[in-house]
C-alpha cells in the first residue's frame, strides 16, 4: 500500500509538472503570435500607407476606381516567400482588408465649431438621420454633446484643455455616441457606415462627392433629394468628378440646381480607414485605423497613422 501511495503522489506530482510546464510553453507561445501578429498588422498599414501615397501622386482627384479601393482578399502570407517555403508559422497567416475614404462619411466633429453647436451642419446631419429613418432630434443632441467636450480656442490663440468645464470627456469614436442620451446600440449600428469623427481642423470637413454614399451626399444640400443623389452616384460610376466645377455642372444640367458658395464638398480626401484581418493558427486579429495623407494631391509626401484600434 505504501509503494503504491507513493507512485500515485509521484505521478501527480509528475503530471502537475508536466501541465504546468504546458501552460508556461502555451503562454509563450501566444504572446509570440500576439507579437507576429502585430508586427503583420504594421506591415499591411505600410503597404496600405504606399497605395495610397502612389494614388495620391497620380490622381488629383479620388474616387472608387482607383487602385486603393480594391479590397485585399484573404491570401496566405507564405504565397510570397521567394523559395515558396513557409517559414515557421507563415503558412498558417491569412491576411485580407480594405480601404474605406472617411471623407465619405459625415464628421460628426463638423457638427460645433469652437465650442458652438453650427447650425448648417446639425441641419445637415438632421436630414442624413431622416435619410436613414432614424429620429432627427439625435442631431441636436449630438451637436451639444460635440460642444461641450470641444477644444475652445481662446482669443489669444491658445486652446483649452480636451475636456469641458463640465468635465466632459471628447467623442473618439462612433461608439461613444452611446454616452449621448437618445443613442442605442442598433441607432450607431445603423450610423457606422455613415458618419466618423475625425480630428478637428477648425473648419468643417468636406465630404467626397466621388466617394459619398447617396445618404450622405444628399445630406449635403437641402435640394437635392435622395433619388437625385442616387442618380449622380450612378453617374459617377462611369466618369467620377475631376473637380466641383464639373460636379456643379452635373448638378445644374441633371436637376437644375445651384451649387452653395459654402458647400462643405470636395473632390480629394485626407484621411482613411483601413481595416485589417489576420489569423494565424488559432490567433486572430481585427483592426481598423486611421490613416492621414500628409500633403495635397498630387504633391503626396506620407501618412501619418492617427489611431490603431482592435475590433
């Protein structure tokens, strides 16, 4: 009995060994792939960073049918390897993602000015809340809660702090519109197609109007209704607008309608969403950032990542 008791405390001990020297190499193991992982992502961002540095050399203009906006299907990371030989955990890497223009999206950092709700651009996302049947009153509301958390740059030049006096803490990210009273979560559902907040610049972001959805273009001009942005999102398809000359002449010859001198639209973009997927074995990650162009077509000099975030 005593030799057998002993084997059993051996074994146990044996095996207790055993697991927890599998769970030290697991660990290990893990936070390598979380570090491949990352060091993959980087790289997909350099690679988006050159796309869209090479589309803004060549373009003065950007729209859908340019190189950039082609989505990157899932393709094995060992396809590139020069002796065609996975190294290590290369054949088990699966990269894909896509290019989004933010332009194309409605800021909603628009929405106040120094502080001040502007009353044109809650006009503006009034009638894309409309477009998307969901309750105009959110503008209002979004509006106040953009200003109170706003930067107000003071006479002398010099900016406050990032939060209010009240203490409120600066939207970042569409879904900090759940801290905003009147938000659900299926209402930003519904929003995250359409709207993005991006770095304030003093003045209002211009939408893309070769990139826009209809809803979103639309939302720009109190006369053009949805039906009609509809029609000049066909319409580009086939010729995308050069400059807003061509596109206020689209607009006068199809719908007789004039172009406001203080028409928040324009024709290039600054600043995109990438969204990155890889899975590596039995790791995975899903990022999106954003990514800043740094100068204007066709005088591209860099990007700057602005954020990184995880999914």
């Amino acid at each position: 009995m005593t030799a057998l008791l002993l084997t059993t405390l051996a074994i146990t001990i044996v095996a207790s060994l055993f697991w927890q020297q599998q769970v030290q190499v697991r660990s290990i193991e893990n936070q390598r792939l979380q570090l491949q992982k990352s060091w993959i992502m980087r790289g997909s961002l350099d690679w988006a960073g050159m796309i869209l540095r090479a589309s803004g050399k060549q373009f003065q203009y950007v729209d859908l049918g340019q190189p950039w906006a082609v989505p990157l299907a899932e393709t094995r990371l060992d396809q590139y390897a020069e002796d065609k030989q996975a190294a290590g955990d290369a054949a088990d890497a699966v990269l894909s993602g896509n290019i989004i223009d933010a332009q194309s999206r409605y800021n909603l950092n628009n929405l106040s000015v120094n502080g001040v709700p502007a009353p044109d651009e809650v006009a503006a996302f009034k009638r894309l809340l409309s477009y998307l049947r969901l309750p105009t009153t959110l503008a209002t509301a979004a509006a106040q809660a953009i200003a109170q958390s706003q930067p107000v740059t003071a006479p002398t030049g010099q900016q406050s702090p990032a939060t209010s006096s009240n203490g409120a803490m600066p939207l970042l990210q569409v879904d900090d519109l759940l801290s905003v009273p009147g938000f659900t979560p299926d209402i930003v559902r519904q929003l995250q197609d359409y709207v993005v907040l991006l770095p304030s610049t003093g003045n209002p972001t211009p939408i893309n109007v070769n990139t826009a959805p209809a809803e979103v273009l639309a939302s720009r001009f109190a006369t053009l209704s949805l039906a009609q942005a509809n029609t000049l999102v066909a319409a580009r398809r086939t010729a995308p607008f050069p400059d807003i000359p061509h596109f206020t002449t689209q607009m006068s010859n199809l719908f007789g309608i004039s172009l406001p001198e203080n028409a928040v639209i324009g024709v290039s973009s600054n600043f995109f969403l990438v969204y990155g997927k890889i899975r590596m074995g039995r790791a995975g990650l899903n990022t999106v950032s954003l990514l800043q162009l740094v100068g204007q077509a066709p005088n591209i000099t860099g990007t700057n990542i602005v954020w990184i975030r995880e999914q």
